[in-house]
C-alpha cells in the first residue's frame, strides 16, 4: 500500500549553493544525505516546516534542472509497482535496491510522464515542525495537469490520495483540487503557467509581504510581488530558488485547516 507522499525532488546544479538558499531562506535543515557510487549523484534531504524536499546533483548535467518527481513510500513496493503498471503507468526503473543502499526503489510515471518514485524503506527523516519567522508550513506541491480527471483518477484511485477540498476560480472557469496522504498535500492545477509539471512548491506564511521582504534582504530572487491569489482569499508572491523551482508564499489558512 502507498501510504505516505514523502517528499519533491529537485535536480540542482550546485548542492552547496541550493542547500544554503534552503536553509537561509526557508529556515530548512538537512536531515540525511547520500552518496551514489554508481551514478556519481549526491543527494540531500531537507526538512522546510513539517516536509521533506530531496535535492538531487548530478556531475555529468545527466537530468534537467528543477522539479523532477513526487517521492512516495510503500510497505509493499513489488505489488504497488506492478498494481500501477497493470493500470497503464509507465515504467521508469523495476524495483530495485536504491541506489543509496538505503530501501528499495522504482520508479513509474503519472498520466503526464511525471516521474512518481516509490520508496520501501525504514529511514525517517522528519520531526515536527521547524520553526521560521514566516514560514508555518508546506501547504503543497502543485501538479499541472492536461486532464484534470485523468489525473485525479490516478492519485486517488491508484496512489491512495484522499480529497481535501475543491477551490472554484470563477475568473478561469476552473476550479482546484487538493488532494492529500495525511499532512502532505498536492493541488491539481489546469494548464495555466508556463513551467514544468511539477510547477510549485507552496508556503504558508502570516504575511506575504513580510516574507518576501525577509527573503529579499537576504538575497532572494522575487518571482511575483504580492497580490490577491486568485481563490479570493489572502494574498500570494513568490521566490525562485537557484534552479528556477518556484517557491510560492500564500497567507491563507492552510489547506488541510478546514
């Protein structure tokens, strides 16, 4: 069974240097990193409010920089795997050792090719929630989707994700759809940005501004100055993180609050 979405990875073209933007401007702190012999890759997982991003460097340029996969984990990797093949997902890699030594892996695709990688192993990672001056917590990750039923069939029905609310955006003739494995939450976007599938990683913050403006003295690049979010309530902005990962703030309540 899926039963947890652990984390967003993310290739980097300078660890050292997306590490300290994380830690500096998010408040995150790394809580295990790796050495991949095989593939000369160096990882880092960093804890930002209660979740988990992975940061993953490749020497030789291998992957395009940014916003790579949704990291779940599974008590049975070998029938989740071929439970999603069976369904029409495609394979990326076969259950494996990972190649840290650290579980198993595999890696299969969403409706759109967005890599879903599935972990089977007994490493946790993250505690609580960590303290920052703005930042309360990830409220989620957001996929954008050419059909937006197609790939609610598929988080729910074949990775486990419940729904946790549906925002209508009258402007767009669209709604959004959040869905969710306990406190970790993706939202289903129409096709509207340009950018990658896996199109943002958001933030609850108590102000907009104020975080920006924290970031900003800090030496963060502002994406988008703060405005009314489009749902009609609380305001949004956003940071770019070395990689052009969007890294957006919103001061709403949080999804999961109700």
């Amino acid at each position: 069974m899926i039963y947890e979405l652990n984390h967003l990875g993310i290739v980097v073209e300078d660890l050292a240097a997306s590490v300290d933007f994380y830690t500096s401007h998010l408040g995150a702190a790394v809580v295990w990193s790796a050495h991949v012999e095989a593939s000369g890759m160096d990882l880092a997982y960093l804890q930002v409010a209660q979740g988990l991003v992975e940061l993953l460097y490749f020497p030789d340029g291998a992957m395009p920089l940014g916003t790579n996969h949704l990291g779940f984990y599974s008590d049975d990797l070998d029938a989740d795997y071929a439970r999603l093949v069976a369904a029409g997902a495609a394979s990326l890699v076969a259950p494996k050792v990972a190649g840290t030594g650290a579980g198993r892996q595999a890696l299969v695709t969403d409706p759109d090719g967005v890599a879903i990688e599935l972990l089977q192993r007994d490493l946790p990672l993250r505690a609580g929630t960590l303290p920052h001056p703005h930042i309360r917590a990830i409220d989620h990750v957001a996929l954008q989707a050419s059909d937006h039923d197609r790939t609610f069939a598929f988080y729910t029905d074949h990775l486990g994700m419940s729904v946790a609310k549906q925002l209508p955006i009258p402007q767009l003739d669209t709604h959004l759809t959040y869905l969710h494995h306990g406190a970790d939450v993706v939202e289903i976007l129409p096709e509207v940005h340009d950018g990658p599938r896996l199109h943002h990683l958001a933030l609850i913050v108590d102000d907009v501004a104020a975080a920006l403006a924290y970031a900003e003295e800090r030496g963060a690049t502002i994406h988008e100055a703060a405005h009314p979010a489009a749902g009609g309530v609380g305001s949004v902005g956003a940071l770019i993180d070395p990689d052009q990962t969007v890294i957006e703030f919103i001061d709403r309540p949080p999804v999961l609050a109700g």
